[in-house]
C-alpha cells in the first residue's frame, strides 16, 4: 500500500503541492477543501495527468476528513486571504479558528501523522496546531524557510550567474519581513557569499529575500505566491517520506534553542520520518542574535494575542 499524504485546503497552495506529489509519485494524495466540488474536480484533473507524467499515485478531492484517515503527512493550507476591510488581528483570529477545527479533524483521522502548517501568519498558525493537537514537537513542523531560502538562492545564482545547484541560502526566524537571512552562512560552491559579493549587492539580496513574498503579492494583483510555496512544500514531504534526513530550515517549537523558549521559530532542523528530529544549532553574532530575537517577539506577539 502506498503511504498517504493529504493536502487541506485545495486552492493555489494545496493545488500545486498536491499535484507535485502526484507526479513525483510520492504517495496516494487527497486533497480536502470546505467548498464542494472544487478539490473532487481538481483531484480527478490532477489523477488524470497521472498516465502522462508516468506516476501510479492515486489522487482523490474530498469534503469528508475520512478520506484523510492514516495520512503519514498532513498539509495545511486551509485559510482566508485578507479582505479590504480586515485587519490584520482579524485574519490572524479568523485563519486560527479554521485551523483549530482543521486541526481537530486531522488529528482524530492521523493520530501518527506529522502535519506540516502553511497557512499565514505561519509561526503563530503552527503554535495554534501545536497546541490543539497535542503532538509532540517533532510531527508539527512548519513551511516558510525552505521557500525563503529558495527565493535568497534564487537571487544569489541571479547576482553570480551560476547554477541555483551550488547554492545555499540560509535564513533564520519567522516568516515575514523580519526574517533573518545570514549572508555569513550563504554559500556557493562552500563559499560564503561574503567572499563573493559586495556588501551593497548582498544587502539588496537580503532585502529582496525578506519582502519576496510581498513583491510577488504586487505583481498578481490579487493573491499571493503558490509555486515556490507548493515546492517547498514538497520538498519537506519528500524528505520525511523518504526519510533523507535533509537539514532544512523550518518552523519548529523551540524550547531553550537560540535562547527562545515555548515559540514557533524558522530554524535548520534534521527532517526524516520522525518528523523534526533535531535542531541545528550555529553560534551567532551579537547583531545575527538580536535580529532573530526582533524576529521572535513579532511572532509572540501574535501568539499572545491569540492567548497561546
Ligand atoms: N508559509 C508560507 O511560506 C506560505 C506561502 C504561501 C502561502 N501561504 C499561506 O497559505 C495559505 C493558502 O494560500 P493559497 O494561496 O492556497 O490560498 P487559497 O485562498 O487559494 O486557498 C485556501 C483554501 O482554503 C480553503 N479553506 C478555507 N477554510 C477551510 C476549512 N475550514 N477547511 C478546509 N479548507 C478551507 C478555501 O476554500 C481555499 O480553497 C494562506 O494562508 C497563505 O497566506 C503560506
């Protein structure tokens, strides 16, 4: 039997993760959505690009959460965009109520699963998991540091015409714009980028990383990114299935790591088939420090106002 991973909420994110896991053959995927008929639709499409793309996994859009039942993965991307008129605390009270109740079901369905959060604001949104399922912190792990990183490679191979493959890029912190990139562990080819760019070119690399997100928000119109995203997404489900063990950069509870206690926080973590089985801790810098602790209060702040 093929192992199961599902995708909650089948919009642009979902979709797209969906889809890649199909046609990498990855796992058996259902996609789940609260609006009927779309993720069924989308999940026959995606089931009948399978032949073409040469994959046997079986692809399946549902309403019912027991189609979910013995997911070894579970995605979360089930959520409200803002709308003009909600405040920021608004959408943060709205998206954390959906995900209680997603959270409730998956856990009833997957008692084993690790779930991967990657509904916005997403550090806070995973304490919100975290909390409600009861798992140990190694099975809540969330996605915004393998799609930052992708976006500060993407800009490094830009700036240095080379492959994105001899690209590192290492950020730490919550996702939004008080992420911390570190240039000092930024690499290509093992170089650090320091040795490789000027400061000026490697500030505007860090700014660019940092607001990624809202660049791509302005140019759409409306909505926000989904293809970086949904690989990201991917690529964490593929090293815990295959259980490769990648140090990727994730979301995970801290607990005393980088002096920061009970929160949320993107840092590298070894992810295999146990979920986050270890944090990776790296000295830093004075100024490397108080930016990721900058990082951490905005995201406790969140967390205090949703009484986590
Ligand atoms: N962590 C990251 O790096 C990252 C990156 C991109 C997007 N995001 C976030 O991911 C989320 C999804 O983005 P998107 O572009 O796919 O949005 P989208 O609006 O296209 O999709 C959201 C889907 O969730 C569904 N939904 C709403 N309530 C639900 C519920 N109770 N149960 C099941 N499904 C429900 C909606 O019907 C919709 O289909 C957003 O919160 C976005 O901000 C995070």
């Amino acid at each position: 039997m093929n192992q199961k991973v599902s995708v909650i909420g089948s919009g642009n994110v979902g979709a797209t993760a969906a889809r890649s896991i199909a046609d990498k053959e990855l796992a058996d995927v259902v996609l789940l959505d609260i609006l009927e008929g779309v993720p069924q639709g989308k999940g026959l499409d995606m089931l009948e690009a399978c032949p073409i793309e040469g994959s046997d996994s079986r692809v399946l859009g549902t309403n019912d959460y027991e189609d979910t039942a013995e997911s070894s993965v579970v995605v979360i991307t089930a959520g409200l965009a803002r709308k003009p008129g909600m405040s920021r605390d608004d959408l943060l009270q709205k998206n954390a109520g959906i995900i209680k109740a997603v959270t409730r079901e998956v856990v009833k369905h997957s008692p084993d699963c690790i779930i991967i959060p990657v509904t916005n604001p997403l550090d806070a949104m995973c304490q919100v998991v975290y909390r409600e399922s009861g798992f140990p912190r190694e099975r809540v792990v969330g996605m915004a540091g393998v799609l930052d990183s992708a976006r500060m490679r993407t800009f490094i191979a830009e700036a240095l015409n080379v492959s994105v493959d001899n690209t590192h890029a290492f950020v730490l912190g919550g996702h939004g714009d008080a992420m911390v990139p570190l240039p000092r562990f930024s690499t290509v080819a093992g170089i650090p980028i320091t040795q490789l760019l000027d400061q000026a070119t490697i500030d505007s690399i860090v700014d660019r990383t940092a607001n990624g997100g809202a660049e791509i928000v302005k140019l759409l119109g409306t909505g926000s990114a989904y293809y970086a995203p949904g690989s990201a997404v991917v690529q964490m489900v593929e090293s815990i299935l295959k259980d490769k063990k990648k140090i990727l950069p994730c979301a995970v509870f801290l607990q005393g790591e980088y002096g920061i206690r009970d929160l949320f926080i993107g840092v590298p973590v070894k992810l295999g088939v146990g979920g986050a089985e270890q944090v990776i801790e790296i000295s830093l810098e004075e100024e490397e420090k108080e930016a990721l602790d900058r990082s951490a209060s905005t995201v406790r702040e969140l967390v205090n106002i949703l009484g986590l």
